[in-house]
C-alpha cells in the first residue's frame, strides 16, 4: 500500500523480502541489492569495522520498531543534508521511539 499510495521508494526498507523483488520497488529504489545483502548478512557478533566490548545491530525485535527506526533514519538524513544539528536529530529521534514504546505499554 505503501509503494502505491507514496511511491515505492518510500517502502520501509527491511519490512517484507517480497518487496525487493518487485520491479516497481527495484525501478523506484536501485539501492535495493544492497540493502537486503546487508539485512541478510548483517553479523550482531561482528557488526563494526573495530572490535567494540558489545554485540548487536542496529534492530529492535518489536513490531513498533519499524515506525521510529523510519523517523531516526529521516532525522539522520536531516543531519546529513545540513537541514537540522545532531542535537535536534537526535532529540527528534529519541521523542519518536520514546511515543512508541510508551503508547503500546512497554514503557511506562
């Protein structure tokens, strides 16, 4: 509904594997491949280019996960593209995951 409704660009990567099969999707986002080779191969034990004390990409196993992780991946392309500071990103970020966590009861 996504594809149709807001262009298939827009598709929340990662969401369904069908989706990076579709034409319309691969015409729309030629970024595709490389997306899902990185959700298939993503390694949790060996995620960073530098040994780090922690394993863990970055995911979070709850259906809500998709919702905020789109608004962090927006606020980061802000950041990015000189439309807003770390700071106000990461605000925006933190807010979106905070409301969603705390709207379904896992947070109170």
């Amino acid at each position: 509904m996504v594809g149709k409704d807001e262009g298939w660009a827009s598709v929340p990567p990662g969401t369904r594997k069908s989706t990076y099969a579709r034409p319309e999707y691969k015409q729309a986002a030629p970024f595709d491949d490389f997306v899902l080779q990185a959700i298939e191969t993503a390694n949790p034990n060996d995620a960073t280019l530098k040994k780090v004390p922690y394993s863990g990409i970055q995911f979070v196993g709850i259906p809500e996960f998709q919702s905020f992780g789109t608004v962090v991946g927006q606020s980061i392309a802000g950041v990015v593209a000189g439309q807003t500071s770390v700071d106000n990103a990461l605000k925006a970020a933190n807010a979106a995951a905070d409301r969603a966590v705390k709207q379904v009861g896992y947070q109170k």
